[in-house]
C-alpha cells in the first residue's frame, strides 16, 4: 500500500466504492492521455486501471481507501506526483 485516504464524504465502503467509481470512468481517465483497462469488483471494493507501465489498485475498506500503485522503471521518478493527484481526488471524492 502506497497510500490511504480516509473517508469525508462516505460513511462506509460500499458508499465510498459506488462513489469513487462514478468519478474513475475511461472518460476521466482519458484527459491525461494515458490508455488504460479499468476494471473492479464489487464483492471485494476493489477499483483497478492497467496500462502500459503502470498498474493501480483503490480497495475499500470500512473506514478509508488504499492506493497501490507499480510503475515502470521509466514512470518511477513520477510516482509521487501521481500519488498527489490520486489522493486530491479521492479525498474530495470519498
């Protein structure tokens, strides 16, 4: 785990997973140009986008989210700016 925001907005994992899921969409994901597959599961609130380079899984958990996040060697150097982004917008998502 890379990362863990704890929920403002949810009172719980389902809310927070149904809500972070409205806002993680291909469309979203498209702005930054980066091809992606975003999958999830919602039996075990787990929100996954998998691209060239890059692997990043959101669980849910009852009381806050945990970030993974694998980069490539080459998108290594980016890691905490991209871990910036992510937890701005789940925090003023979940």
């Amino acid at each position: 785990m890379d990362l863990k925001v704890n929920y403002k907005v949810a009172n719980n994992k389902s809310e927070a997973y149904q809500l972070a899921l409205k806002e993680i969409t291909p469309e979203y994901v498209a702005k930054f140009n980066i091809p992606c597959e975003i999958s999830n599961d919602e039996s075990r609130g787990i929100i996954e986008a998998t691209g060239k380079g890059f692997t990043l899984s959101i669980q849910f958990t009852d009381h806050d989210a945990q970030v993974s996040l694998k980069l490539s060697l080459m998108l290594k150097p980016f890691k905490g700016k991209v871990l910036e982004k992510i937890q701005g917008k789940l925090e003023r998502t979940v």
